[in-house]
C-alpha cells in the first residue's frame, strides 16, 4: 500500500463478522453490524508532547484492535474498505 498516516493515525482493516448465529440462523449482509475489530495496516510515526518531543505509538502494524462503533473515517484505497482513526480511538490490542 501507498499510504502513510501522519502524526498518530492508524489504517485499520476490518475483520470480517460470522455469518451464522451460534444457532445455526444465517444472517444477512443488510442486518449485519459492522465488525469493532480490525487488523492495523500501518502506523503514523506519533504525536508531539508539550516539549515537541516525538511520542510513540502503542500499535503496530498487524495487531489485532477493538475500536468503538463509530471510531475512523471510512476510505477505500487500492481497493480496500479500511479506516483511519487516531490512536485514541482505538480501545485495545486483543492477544
């Protein structure tokens, strides 16, 4: 991908949601919810602190995310449905 976030954004794929209920019930793409985890694609390289000094990000590309419901802004790129949110946005890495 030819995409790079700045300060302390992150690109986020959506991991794909079951389609069956634990009783077997398919559900359909128009009642699905959208999935609140993701896969980071790629990093900024962080915020700046008070000092101007150059703070880190916690996530990396290829953890596996939660993020709120209605965390990021949707984009398409090379084809891709991904998001792009802040850091903050995202709620936890899953282990």
């Amino acid at each position: 991908m030819k995409f790079r976030p700045l300060h302390d954004r992150v690109v986020v794929r959506r991991l794909e949601s079951e389609e069956r209920t634990a009783g077997g019930i398919i559900i359909p793409d128009t009642a699905k919810e959208k999935p609140q985890q993701g896969e980071v694609v790629a990093v900024g390289p962080g915020a700046r602190n008070e000092k101007g000094e150059l703070v880190a990000l916690d996530v990396k590309a290829g953890d596996k995310v939660l993020f709120g419901k209605w965390s990021g802004t949707e984009v398409k790129i090379d084809g891709q449905d991904l998001l792009i949110m802040k850091e903050s946005d995202v709620m936890g890495i899953i282990g």
